[in-house]
C-alpha cells in the first residue's frame, strides 16, 4: 500500500493535488484520510476513467488518493494561495463532499478538472493549463 506522502510531505484537508497524466495535469481536492475529491472522467471504475472530450458528462467522485493516481507523479500544489486568500479547510471539505455524484459538462477551456478543484479552495474557478497553452509552454521538471 502506498503511502500519502510525495516529497515528504503529508496532504492536508483543502489541499490541491496536481497528478502527472501524459501530456496534461489532473487536479484533486484531498479532504482527510487519505480520500479525495475530483471532476473526474467518464466511467464508473476508480481513478481518472476516460478523459471526457468537451461537451461530455464528468462526475465528481470521492475516492482515495493512492486509487486516482495509482503509480502516477503527484504533488500538493496549492498554486494561487498567493494570489487568493484560501478558504477555511472545513469549507472546502463541506462543499467538496455536497458535490460528490453531482454530473457537471467537460469544457477543456471553460470547467475542467482544474476549474473544479481551484473553485473548492478559492472560491474562485482558474485554470493555469489553459492559461499556458494559450501563451508559451511552461516547462516541467518533475
């Protein structure tokens, strides 16, 4: 069983969880013990299922961290804490599980995985993906 800890550090509730897949990143919400929350693909199985194409159903799904990213890189990526005060932790959990089953539309620039995480911990829906490949590709090391 893998552990939940990447670089050594352990996810706390509200934290966003950036997952290396391919070419893209799929963003988790982790609420406690070691389960998360996320827009997830299309497919009642674990993890990422199929990866929607825009205009498709995707469904907000709670399960645990090690079953979405199974052998995937991860790590805790709380990337605009900057540039917006995070909600309380207890807010993001509440609102996170109250959507868990609810059916949203895939839009890849629109409401991705992304959107859905960032607006749990913000308030606010931002997507840096989209933002970087609307301008020059940001390079990744990890």
């Amino acid at each position: 069983s893998r552990e939940t800890i990447y670089d050594g550090k352990k996810p706390k509730p509200g934290d966003l969880i950036e997952v290396k897949c391919g070419v893209y990143k799929h963003w988790i919400v982790y609420i406690g013990e070691d389960n998360v929350v996320h827009f997830g693909g299309i497919g009642s199985g674990s993890g990422l299922g199929i990866i929607p194409t825009p205009g498709m159903k995707g469904t907000i799904k709670k399960e645990k961290l090690k079953d979405v990213v199974k052998d995937g890189k991860w790590k805790i990526n709380n990337f605009l804490d900057q540039k917006y005060q995070p909600r309380k932790d207890d807010d993001i959990v509440k609102e996170a599980c109250a959507r868990v089953g609810s059916s949203l539309t895939y839009d890849v620039l629109g409401y991705n995985c992304e959107h859905f995480a960032t607006e749990l911990r913000y308030g606010k829906p931002e997507c840096r993906q989209v933002e970087l490949n609307r301008g020059s590709q940001e390079r990744q090391n990890w």
